[in-house]
C-alpha cells in the first residue's frame, strides 16, 4: 500500500509519485479514512518548480489484488482536494470483476481541479457510494478500458449508488461510456466532451472526440485544433483555479480554434485537463522514468 491516512492524520502530498503500489482490498496507491468533511484530510498538487511538461504529481501502475474498490484512490467519510494529477495504467482488470479507479464511499468528498485519466485497466472511474460526493472540473480521460474475457471494453465514466452524487464541468470524457446513477443518486454536468451523453443531463455535454498529442503514449493534451479547445466558459466552482495541470494559465484564446464552436457561445476554456498554449513546446513529456531521474518529485512510495 502507499499512503494510509485516517482520522485526524492530515496528508500534503506536492510533486509527489505513487508508482507501483498495490493493496489487497481497497486504496492501492491512497486510502484516507474518516478524517471527516470540515477540512481537508488529503490535498495532493504539482507544485510551480516541477520540471516536466505535464505533471510531477501523478499515481502510476497502481493495483489491487483481490479487491475492488480504489485502484489509485479510496476515500472513506473523508475530504480529499485534488489537483493537477495525472491517473496513468493503474488497475488491472479480471473479466467479471470490479475494478474502480477511484471511490468514494461513507459520505466522501472529492474535489478535483484538473486530471489526466488515462490508459487505466479498470471497469469505472469514479465509484461514489453512500452519499459521497465528486465535484470535478478539467478532467480529460482517454484510451481507459477493461478486460472483457473476449476483448477491451469502455469503462464507466462514473457509477453512482445509495444518494451519491457527482457534479463534473469542463471536461473531457472519451472512450467512456457514460454515467449510470442509481439509489437516488444525482449527476450534475456543464460543458463537456463526451462520447455519449448516456446518464449525462440534457445541455450538458457536446459529442465529439478529443485530438490529443500522443494518447497512446500518454500524451492527452490537445492539439489546437481539437474540438475541446475554447470550447466553455469558467466553471463556477470555488475550489477551482486559473492554473492548468501543465501550470500554464487558463484561459487562453486559441486564435485558430473558433470559440464555442462547438461548445458554449464565446467560450474561451479548453474543456480538459490543458489550456492549449500555441508558444508553449508540443513535443513528448518526460516522466523521468526512461532516464532514471526523478529527482524532480518530493517523494515516492515504493
């Protein structure tokens, strides 16, 4: 396991790597429990002097074994704060089997202001159980996907149960396959990306398909031609900042994307993870894995 958090333990987690742990149950990479909803337990972001291009706070090849929930994160009647972190090849899925990228249950709350979701081997994304709450803005998720037995298939963007609830603005969800919400739960939406609008309210959401860098080798920041590009206006949430995952300033109107088209009039917020910044350089990100360097990070959890 990575880190374990409970009660009134609290957790900074800046520039930090969770890479390659793994737990019999549920957390694999962070579990945080009861630290209650008054302040945060856990607050995990990249920091200004993180050298690489697109993050230094990020949880990678992260997995269960033998349980289900929290393949990268699980959080138990606890508030977590979210930031500028990238989900990368976590879970590893056994057809039949759950496997959730990250839960929620006992009355959670997870604020997220920018995440890069990809290439995971899980069935969901985010698992929210017993009133537990996600408020989610910039999240870009792509090429994520489960064993089938026969084949991949799409996970879950969000699976909701027993009064959850998820509210996600400004992002991008594709190779998912919607949101289903059950037990009196709610999904609240605004201005993304999607593949399917399934289980998304009506307004919320615009079908396309995200153009990224490099997706297969991690790179799901957009082109600047992509249809995710100035595509909304500000979130409207207030633990939401004007600082993108790659620590460039948001927003940024992309001269050679019209603005809202598609998306919400005049729109000027990429929806996603990143703003596109044309004079900023487009080329592959280093993790500091192929050379061995990482020195760039606070710590890491073997």
């Amino acid at each position: 396991m990575g880190l374990y958090v409970t009660g009134t333990g609290v957790a900074l987690l800046y520039n930090t790597l969770f890479f390659r742990n793994s737990a019999r149950i549920d957390g694999a990479a962070i579990h945080a429990l009861d630290g209650g909803l008054a302040a945060p337990q856990l607050i995990m972001d990249r920091v200004a002097s993180c050298p690489f291009y697109f993050s230094c706070s990020e949880l990678e090849l992260n997995r269960l074994i033998g349980g289900s929930e929290g393949s990268a994160i699980y959080a138990s009647n606890s508030l977590l704060e979210i930031s500028r972190t990238i989900l990368d090849l976590n879970g590893d899925s056994t057809p039949g089997f759950e496997n959730n990228l990250v839960t929620a249950a006992n009355g959670a709350q997870i604020n997220i202001d920018g995440l890069g979701v990809s290439r995971n081997d899980v069935t969901r994304i985010f698992h929210l159980l017993d009133g537990s709450i996600v408020r989610a803005a910039y999240v870009t998720t792509a090429l994520n996907s489960y064993d089938t037995g026969g084949g991949t298939g799409e996970p879950w963007a969000a699976v909701l149960d027993g009064s959850a609830g998820i509210d996600i603005r400004n992002s991008i969800l594709n190779d998912m396959k919607g949101i289903n919400a059950s037990g009196g739960s709610t999904v609240s939406a605004a201005c993304n990306l999607v593949d399917t609008g399934n289980g998304s309210p009506p307004g919320s959401f615009f079908v396309g398909t995200a153009v990224f860098l490099d997706a297969p080798g991690g790179g799901i920041i957009q082109t600047p031609t992509s249809p995710g590009v100035d595509m909304c206006d500000d979130d409207g949430f207030s633990h939401t900042g004007s600082i993108d995952t790659t620590f460039l300033s948001r927003p940024v109107d992309e001269l050679a994307n019209p603005n809202g088209a598609p998306g919400i009039p005049g729109g000027i917020y990429d929806a996603g993870m990143s703003e596109v910044h044309d004079n900023v350089f487009m080329g592959i990100f280093s993790d500091g894995f192929e050379s061995g360097d990482t020195s760039a990070w606070s710590s890491t959890q073997p």
